[in-house]
C-alpha cells in the first residue's frame, strides 16, 4: 500500500481543430483540470478548477492555479496518478504551457510545470493495466474488472459523457454562464479522478500477489 502523498489529475479540453488527434497535444487547449489528494493519512479530497474565459491568459492561470494546488499539498516525495497522462494529458499541458509562454513569458508556466512533473513520480495506471491485459483498456472498463464504483451524473436525463465535454467547455467558457450545467461538469470531471485512488491500491495489490 502506498504511503507518499498521491495526487490525481485528469485534464478536460476542448479541441482547437475540426479533426483532432489525441495524439498530437496542438489540437487541444484546456478548460478545466480535475485533482485529487490522497495523503498517507486522512481523507482524500477532489477538487475541479476551471479556466474563466477563453483568453490564454485566464488557461495559463488555470495551469498555474493546478501548480499550486498540488504543491500546496505536496513535496518532491509525491506521486501523481493519470490514466492515459503519458499520451494526453501531461503531453497537452506541457504544450498548452510553452504556448502561453511564447504569449506571456512572464507567467512562466512552462518552468512551473516541468519543475513540478520532474519532481514527482508519475505512474500511468493505464500502462498498468495493459500490462495485465496485454491491451489497452478503457477507464471504465478498468473499474468495472476491479469493481469499483465511480459517480455517474446526467445532463438533461442521459448519463454525461467523455464525448460531450468539449462542446459543455465551449458553453462554460462562453458569455452565457450556466451554474447547472458547472455543477455537472465538476462531478463529471471528478468521477474521473476519484476512484483513481482505489484502482492504483488494487493494482498494487495484484502485483504483490503476482
């Protein structure tokens, strides 16, 4: 069982093209950022930030809020949680940071950030999970094989959906606030982190059983 601090992040975005590739972090740019805490001892706590507007600016200080946010919490000895960050989204951060310094080096997000992730251990628990499967495997098929339960929210009376954040983002980010539909967002982006706490626990068990 771990003892350091864990922290858990899952980024929400919106893409910048009309055919993105997830695997090219320049089609994307970032709206809100999902975290988590777990500390060795105590309750975990889950929180959702969201960018304000959709200047540069307002996403460069969405990144520097999640920088602080997480060193708040935590020191070098941290471990941070993903599934599927090596691939989307510390790649996407990275970039989206270095952007907003080619605009505004004096926020200096690009440094923030690759101090932060070069001071931490980050294990990808989707790798994880390839590993036992011998393929990739979804996030919610991951919980459902290790049976663990994740908040499921509704909008409009059909369950939300991964697919559906970029165009709630757009809404968000918008001149036309939407309290309700925020409320949806946040518990949306926070079933993604929650139970990442749990999952990394049963992986680590399975591998000592291993």
């Amino acid at each position: 069982m771990p003892h350091n601090h864990r922290i858990a992040i899952d980024i929400e975005t919106i893409p910048l093209v009309n055919d993105p590739d997830f695997q090219n972090p320049e089609h994307w740019t970032v709206f809100a950022v999902a975290l988590g805490h777990a500390p060795p001892h105590g309750d975990t706590n889950v929180t959702v930030l969201f960018r304000n507007t959709p200047t540069l600016t307002a996403e460069g200080e969405l990144i520097n809020d999640t920088i602080d946010w997480i060193a708040d919490r935590t020191d070098s000895g941290r471990t941070i949680l993903s599934y599927n960050g090596n691939n989307y989204d510390l790649p996407v951060l990275r970039h989206r940071a270095s952007r907003i310094d080619d605009v505004d080096s004096g926020m200096s997000v690009s440094r923030r950030l690759a101090l932060l992730l070069d001071t931490s251990n980050h294990v990808d628990l989707i790798q994880d999970m390839k590993d036992r499967k011998g393929d990739w495997v979804s996030l919610d098929d991951a919980l459902e094989i290790h049976q663990i339960t994740a908040d499921e929210p509704e909008w409009m009376g059909s369950k939300v959906t991964g697919a559906e954040m970029p165009s709630m983002g757009i809404e968000l980010l918008s001149d036309r606030p939407n309290t309700d539909l925020r409320r949806v967002v946040k518990r949306y982006a926070a079933s993604d982190v929650d139970p990442l706490f749990e999952l990394h626990e049963k992986l680590t068990d399975d591998r000592v059983r291993d």
